[in-house]
C-alpha cells in the first residue's frame, strides 16, 4: 500500500482487510536528517505514523524472505526497513522504544471525515 495519507491509516485498511494486525516500532520507522532537524522526537514521531503525502510503501512479506527482499533492493537502489510485523487482530499497534503503545493525535488523513 503506498502510505500518502500517512503510516497508521493506510496501514490499518490493509489489516482490516487482510484481517489481520500489525505493530510497528515507532523507532524503525526512516527519518531524513531534516526532520530529525527540524522537529523534537515527539512531533517527528506524529509525522512519520500520520502525515501524509509521503509517497512511500509499505508492505508485508514472510521473514524467511527478509534477505531476498533486502539483496533485491540493493540491487535496484530503493531502501528498505523492516518496521514492525503482522499479528493476530485486525488492528495498528505502534510502540515506543521501551514497547509502550504509543498513538498520535490524529492516525492520518480522513477523506470523507
């Protein structure tokens, strides 16, 4: 899914339709040295799970394929992070670096909100 209306909304579409869930490790999550410039940990934290117009992807795959994704992506010059892993459920759980639920204010851009 690509994440344009940010991290935490298009990700949980996909788990409510895949019927499963997710949890994500708020400090996987890539940062450009602007942002870590710009901004404190907590606003940055908010940008990266719910701002949007990223253009960026998100996906799943099995563990097992971690090295083949990662060689494929060398090879083709896109980066790649492993930011969190599907469980059990159907929803978006992230966690701070001590693994504490963490949620920010606002989970992305709404359409028809």
């Amino acid at each position: 899914v690509d994440v344009s209306d940010g991290l935490l909304a298009d990700l949980a579409h996909v788990c409510r339709a895949s019927g499963v869930g997710a949890e994500v490790e708020l400090d996987r999550l890539p940062a450009s040295a602007a942002l870590r410039d710009a901004v404190g940990p907590e606003q940055r934290r908010a940008f990266q799970a719910a701002g949007g117009d990223d253009y960026e992807l998100c996906f799943t795959a099995p563990v097992e394929r971690a090295r083949r994704i990662e060689g494929a992506a060398a090879v083709s010059g896109v980066a790649v992070a492993r930011i969190g892993r599907t469980v059990g459920g159907s929803h978006v759980v992230m966690r701070d670096g001590g693994g504490r639920p963490w949620a920010p204010d606002k989970t992305g851009y709404e359409h028809f909100g």
